[in-house]
C-alpha cells in the first residue's frame, strides 16, 4: 500500500473528530470577534424584562434609548470590526490542530516522503512500518475542544456583568415586560389601530422575598401580603380602559397610561373595557413578632447575666432589645435602700440575633456582664422587644427575675460591694457609707490579711468622708468612688492563694454543717454551689501562683500548666456531683464521708504545692534522648534530599546560603551547598558524637575521612548510628509485649541506619534516603511502644502500692492523689465515680468539651486544647 492510499485512508477515519475540530475552531474564533455584540444584546434584554422602563418618566425612557442607540452603534461597529477580523477556519488548520493533539504528530508523518533510504528494501520496509504504526495512532484521534475564553480580550469581565443582569431578570423578571417599551416610544400611535391593551402586575413587599404576580396569569382570586403595591399599564385609545378599584383610597390620574397604587386593604380591581378583567384582591395581614423568655435568668462563673429567649415572624426580625428595670415593690427596704431611689435610665441591651440562617424561628441567650451595675442582683423585670422589616414590634410578658451577677464570698468583700450598691442607690446615702466603713476599719487586725488593701480602704475613706462634709457629691464623684469600691472589693475577693484555700475551707465546713444539722435542700444547694466556687477560685490561684513561681518545672509551658489544672479541676468537679447527687438521695452518711475524702484530697494539694519539680527518671531521660536522636536524623535526610537535588539541578538552592537549614539539617542555619562549613560558622547544634569546634566529618584528631560532601554526610550517619548504639544500651528495664516491641523497633532503626551509611559511602543518595526514611519510622515505633510499657510498669506497681501511702507518698502521686507516669500519663485506680455509670460519665465530659471547645471568648490556647481532647473521643 502506497503512502497517499495510506493518508487517504487514515484521513477518511478521522474525518469525524476532523469536522468537529473544524467546528470548534469557528466557535472559538466568533466568541472572541463578536463577544462586545452580544454583551451588549443580552444586557439590552436583561434591563427590559426587569421592566426597567416602567419604573422611569417617558422622557428618561427617551434618553436611554439614545444611550442605547449609541451602544447600538458601538455593536454595530463591533459587528462590522469582528466579520472583518473573523477568519473561517480551513481544513488545513483543522487538520494541524487535531495533529498537534497527538503525539508524534502522525497526520504530518502520514503526508511526509522517505527521501533517505529509497530504493532500499530494507529502509523502505522500515518506513511501511513506520507510516502504519502512525496511522494506527492517527486512528485513535478524538476531537479538539475549543477555547472559549475571551479573558484576554474583556479583562474587566463586562460580558459577566451583562449575563448576571439577564439571569436576574430570568428569575425576577418576564419576557412579556419587553413589548411595554413599544408604547413609549413617539410613534406609538401605530398601536391604536392595533386596538386596546392592557399589562398589569402586583409586588409583594421586597422583605418578604415573594416573586411579582401578572394579573394577567391569575384566577379571579389573589391573596398577596399586605403592603404589596399594583401596577396596571393601558395601550391604545385614550379612554377606551379604564381603571376600576376599592383597594385604596388612592385617586388615578385620568389619561395616565401607567397607574400604580398600594393595596390598602381588601376589594376589587377591574379592567372595564374590550377584553377587561377583574379580580378579588384578599389581603394576607403581616403578623406580629413574638418573644417570649424561656427560662429563668442566672449568672455564669464569669457573673455574666444570662437570659434564654425564643423570637419568632413570618417574614423575619429585623432587631430585638431587652428592657430591663428596677422592681421597686420587690426590693428589701433597709438600710441603704430605705431612702427613695435616683432616677436611672433602664438598662437597654440589645438581642442577639442569628448571624446566618433563618430568623422566622430561632432560640437564642442574651449574655451580658451587669456585675457592676447598680441593680445588679435586685428585683427587676424585663421586657423583650422583637421588631420585623415592616416596622412592627412584638413585646413579650414583663418577665419578673434577679438581675443575675457576680457575688462576693468574703464578708469584707460583701459589706464593700453593699455600700457601693447604696451609693448608686442614692447619693445621699454617703455618711452613713463613711460611718459603716468606719466601723468596719474600726480594729482591722484579722480582718486585713494585706497592707494594700486596708491603706485603700483608708485613703478612699478619707476622702469620702471630707468631701460628703463640705458638699453634695457630684455624678464624677460618684462613679469614681463607685469604681475604686468595686476595685477594692475584688482585691479582698480574690486575693492570694491562701485567702483562696481558707474561702474554700470555710464553705467545706459550712457545708458539713448544714449536713449535720438537717438543713433544708435549697440551703444545701445554695452552701454547694458556693463550695464549687471557690474550689474553682483555689484552683484557679493556685494555677497562677505555680506560672508565677515556676513550681510545675522549667519544662513545662504555660499551656501544659493550664491544661493540668484544667483537668484538675474536672476531677473535682466530679467528685462535688457526687456528693451533690448523694445528698439529693438522702444518703448523707455517705456523702459526709465524700465530702472528708475530699478534704484530705485538698490537703494533699496543700501539702505538695510549693514542692519543685522532680527529677526525671532513667525512662524519661532515655525517651528524650531517642527523640533528639530522631531530630537529628530527619536533619540528615533533609540534608541529603537537597544534595540530591543539587546533583540534578546545581542552581537549584544557590541563594539559599545563609537562609536554609545547612549541614546540620535542621540544627542551625548553615553555609551554602557544596561548601565547607568555616571556624565560627556552625549551627546551633552539635552532631552526636562531634567534639567542641570539630568540623561536620572530621574525626578528632583532625584527620578528615570522606572525600566528597557524601563522605562527609555518611560520617554523620555513622556517629548517629553509634549514638544510637549508646542510647540502646543504657534502656531501662522494660517488660511485656510493648517492652519487647520498643526493643525491636530501634534494632531495625540500627539496621536501617547502617544502610543509609553505606548508600551514602556509595553516593547512592536515594538509596539513603529510602533507608534514613525506614531509621526515622522505626524510631517513632520505639518511643510509642517504650511509652506504652513505661505506662504498663506504672500502672502495675500503683496497683501494688494501693491507697496506703496517704501523704507521705506525695513524691509519687500529684495532689489529687493520682500516680503521675513517666509517660505523663495521670491516673488513679480508685474508683473516683464509685457506683456511677462511667459510660453516661464519658458522654457528659464529650459534650461539655464540645460547649466549651464552641465559646469564642475562651483563649485560642485553650481551645486549641480542648479540641485536641475531643480527638481521643
């Protein structure tokens, strides 16, 4: 078979993929020369059926179709431009660009002729071969899709501004809007012989998101909200339709050709006229927005006022505000509170309103910090308002409650927050504040545990009590001595680690008390939640006082000392559940005997805060060493993977030498690739086994073994692998399966590194990075399974000690009475929950971890914490 019954073949088989190649090509080339065309055809379109010419006067209506005429003229300039520029494609180019698809370009190689070799049986036979080999790959062409994209040439996007307008008037919008612009143009007496007409529609108020209604479309009967505004257009002769309604009061310009009015209330409308119509407009009242509290107010640990609320409309709510005010008959007359009351604005605070989502139906809390106000935990009532976008306002039952707010447990403390609360009360009740404090400061000895604090409360008593005696304080006055009250009340509340511990010694034993004694379970209630309070205080004091003073050990970060009071204080926590739900049940024989269980675990707190921290042992020490081992060598590797990328592409990190990590991998900043590393100029680190200014590949002595950057690499690798070595021989005893799994993970380590060794004596740079890759994985099986066996061992020997150690084994357990492993594992085999179901346990802590994880006011430390303990669940 000849060469052209071979193309002519080929050619007839690609003759599809060919054609619609072609047909792409013309496709591509009139979306780039005519894309102004019809951007501004459907742009055009677009505004007239969002009927953009009803909504302006005639004379505008005129000026936009000049501006239209002009933009007519530009497209037909556009059009005329692009039939010159546009080129039809030929077969020809068809043909090449369906060729450039494959590889090889085969349709080329088909046309092309054997010009060496002619006449030669054997080259002749090669090039038969050759051309049917091309013509089975020409064969298996596929169609070349063509380039749309006129991006290059409409850089600002305009044809996706035209096209947004027209999808927007294919939803909003109607065709039908389109034949309007023939009645207003100036001849558009040529309608009158066409006879009477008429358009009309109705829209829904924008807020509640309901398309436009055609009367032309719809029955005798329309239901619309109230609001919704009707607009009828009459063509023709003057006077032949007319408009006929009592939906508003409203009067219709006579001769108008567009009358639009609002839809007042229910009635008719009426054409009156060749081919008239009329309907029955029933309006849909808009409803009132409702809000109602659902739950009672309380106050957060922070002493933020909460409030559950639920707000419901049909169409949304636009904004909501809660009133709060003072309920003057139900506050306790005395004291301070006897005289009349200032007058004071109510609090006004804003509702919380979903960000996104829908807000026809929603469950929100208003949060706010109103500790420092004055009604702050007084009789108020409140009062929540919801207002929707038409302007109505639902309000909900006066909801009668405490203004929930932070309280003072100190009895300094409570009588400082008193007397601040009547001076907000009334001004005038100053000299009897100054008499009080007086009495107060009268023998201060036991009752100022700091120096600061009484000297503030004597510098503020002096100077309340010389200005009360000259004149009648002022609103300045007041705040300030207000704040510097408030101020000074939180110094005593809060004070030190000690006056923590003595509040939450004083409210166990208050509570104990209250056990023995029979007391009521609303008291009971009231004395636990008081010890939970100042629990978390002392916890809260002791946290920081440890930060401060670094008792936790200089190796553990502020985060890890927070997280360990955190979990601390979840111990706690449920340990004062149980004693709570054992009172509940009657059973306070056993729940006195919890409450001592935790007293003594508190004092076990006690007598360990203050202790530093211990020294690690020999697992702990062997664990950080195999870690350091493992930085080291992902250091190497990384060093050798750059290396290897030099061999290819020598230029690859040339301006990198003083930036990336040098031959120390990641151990300091080094000098660049394939030069020697100067006196003065090495990393941060030293490599295993290098001596005090020795350079990276030179045995002491001074010798230099390798000749090359791969020797220098490989002598490395050699020093980590005798560290290694060293390390392996200095590992504590280790039983059990995970003991013997750690073992046999760092003697593949050994292995692996010996490869790397030797590949990198060979210059084999994969091969060394495959084997340093394999090192790496063994090492980390090696420290997992040598953690999990230290646990074991831990576990198995605070099983054998049991609970007989007490106090004296407080070198061995943290002051909650756990055992701390050497794998920093905390825990307990005592049974903390007792008879409780641990599985209904677990949920309950998944989903707290999961509220506090979700509140964004917590430190992003924090939260980062938690949802890390939410990835064990």
């Amino acid at each position: 078979m000849t060469d052209r019954s071979i193309l002519a073949q080929t050619l007839s088989r690609v003759a599809r993929p060919l054609a619609l190649t072609r047909a792409g090509l013309v496709a591509e080339r009139a979306a780039r020369a005519f894309w102004p065309l019809w951007s501004v055809l459907i742009l055009t379109l677009g505004l007239l059926m969002l009927g953009v010419q009803d909504l302006v006067r005639v004379e505008a209506v005129w000026a936009a179709g000049a501006v239209l005429a002009v933009l007519a003229v530009l497209a037909l300039g556009g059009l005329v431009y692009g039939a010159r520029m546009f080129r039809w494609p030929s077969r020809e180019e068809a043909l090449l660009r369906l060729d450039a698809s494959l590889t090889g370009r085969p349709l080329q190689t088909l046309r092309d002729a054997q010009t060496v070799g002619a006449g030669d049986l054997g080259s002749e036979r090669l090039w038969a071969a050759h051309q049917a080999r091309m013509a089975e790959r020409a064969a298996q062409a596929r169609a070349v899709e063509p380039d749309l994209r006129v991006s290059s040439r409409d850089r600002f996007g305009l044809r996706f501004v035209a096209l947004t307008i027209l999808m927007v008037s294919v939803l909003f919008g109607s065709v039908w809007r389109v034949g309007s612009v023939t009645g207003m143009a100036p001849g558009a007496g040529a309608a009158l012989a066409a006879g009477p007409s008429w358009e009309g529609w109705i829209e829904p108020p924008l807020y509640t998101g309901l398309p436009v209604l055609y009367l032309a479309d719809l029955d005798d009967e329309i239901r619309v909200p109230q609001g919704s505004k009707a607009t009828i257009r009459l063509y023709g002769e003057v006077g032949a339709l007319a408009v006929e309604q009592n939906v508003t009061d409203t009067p219709a310009e006579d001769g108008a050709i567009a009358q639009v009015f609002p839809l007042d209330r229910d009635g008719q409308i009426a054409i009156t006229g060749p081919g008239g119509e009329a309907w029955q407009v029933a309006l849909t009242p808009d409803a009132v927005p409702q809000v109602v509290a659902t739950g009672p107010a309380r106050a957060s640990l922070r002493g933020e006022f909460q409030l559950p609320f639920q707000a419901s409309d049909d169409h949304g709510i636009e904004m909501g505000e809660a009133e709060i005010t003072l309920d003057l008959s139900r506050v306790d007359r005395r004291y301070g509170l006897t005289i009349d009351p200032e007058p004071r604005e109510a609090i006004r605070l804003p509702l919380p309103l979903p960000i996104a989502g829908d807000r026809t139906a929603f469950s929100q809390e208003l949060i706010d910090d109103l500790s420092e106000h004055p009604y702050a935990n007084m009789p108020v009532t409140i009062v929540l308002r919801a207002t929707d976008a038409a302007g109505q306002t639902g309000v909900s039952e006066r909801f009668e409650t405490e203004l929930a707010a932070r309280r003072f447990f100190d009895p300094l403390a409570a009588t400082l927050i008193e007397q601040r609360r009547d001076l907000l009360w009334n001004r005038d009740n100053v000299r009897r504040i100054v008499q009080v404090m007086k009495a107060v400061s009268w023998q201060p000895e036991g009752l100022f545990r700091s120096d600061t604090a009484y000297l503030r409360m004597r510098v503020l008593l002096r100077r309340m009590d010389t200005v009360s005696r000259y004149t009648r304080l002022s609103d300045a006055q007041v705040e300030d001595m207000a704040q510097a009250l408030w101020d000074l009340a939180l110094l005593i509340e809060d004070g030190d680690l000690d006056d923590a511990r003595e509040r939450m010694q004083r409210a166990q034993e208050r509570l104990s008390e209250a056990m023995k004694n029979g007391a009521t379970n609303e008291e009971i209630a009231r004395l636990m939640q008081e010890l939970r309070d100042a629990t978390q205080d002392y916890m809260r004091q002791l946290s920081r006082e440890a930060a401060e003073d670094g008792q936790m050990g200089e190796e553990l970060s502020a985060e890890q000392m927070e997280n360990a009071m955190r979990l601390g204080q979840d111990d706690l926590q449920a340990m004062m559940d149980r004693i709570q739900e054992l009172m509940e049940q009657g059973r306070m024989a056993e729940a006195q005997q919890a409450l001592e269980e935790l007293q003594r675990m508190m004092e076990n707190m006690r007598v360990t805060q203050g202790q530093g921290g211990q020294q690690q042992s020999p697992g702990q020490q062997a664990m950080e060493g195999l870690s350091e081992t493992l930085r080291d060598q992902q250091g190497l590797s990384d060093q050798a993977f750059r290396d290897l990328q030099e061999q290819f592409n020598p230029n690859a990190n040339r301006g990198e030498s003083q930036q990336n990590q040098g031959r120390s991998g990641n151990q300091g900043q080094g000098q660049q690739h394939g030069q020697g590393q100067q006196p003065g100029q090495q990393g941060q680190g030293q490599q295993p086994g290098q001596q005090p200014g020795q350079q990276p590949g030179q045995q002491p002595g001074g010798s230099q073994s390798g000749g090359g950057m791969e020797g220098d690499l490989a002598n490395r690798q050699q020093a980590l692998r005798d560290e290694l070595n060293r390390q392996r021989g200095n590992l504590p005893g280790m039983s059990g399966e995970a003991g013997q799994a750690a073992r046999e993970a760092l003697e593949r380590a050994e292995r692996a590194m010996r490869g790397a060794e030797d590949a990198l004596r060979s210059d084999d740079l994969a091969e060394a990075i495959d084997q340093q890759a394999e090192a790496m994985d063994a090492l980390r099986d090696g420290i997992r399974n040598m953690g999990e066996a230290m646990a074991e061992e831990q576990r198995q020997a605070g099983s054998q000690q049991g609970q007989a150690q007490g106090n004296a084994g407080g070198e061995q357990n943290d002051p909650l009475g756990r055992n701390a492993g050497t794998s920093g594992e905390m825990g307990s085999q005592r049974d903390m929950l007792q008879d409780r179901d641990v599985y209904r346990r677990a949920l309950e802590l998944e989903e707290e971890l999961r509220r506090r994880s979700g509140e964004g006011d917590r430190p992003e430390v924090e939260r980062d914490y938690l949802k890390r303990l939410l990835e064990r669940f």
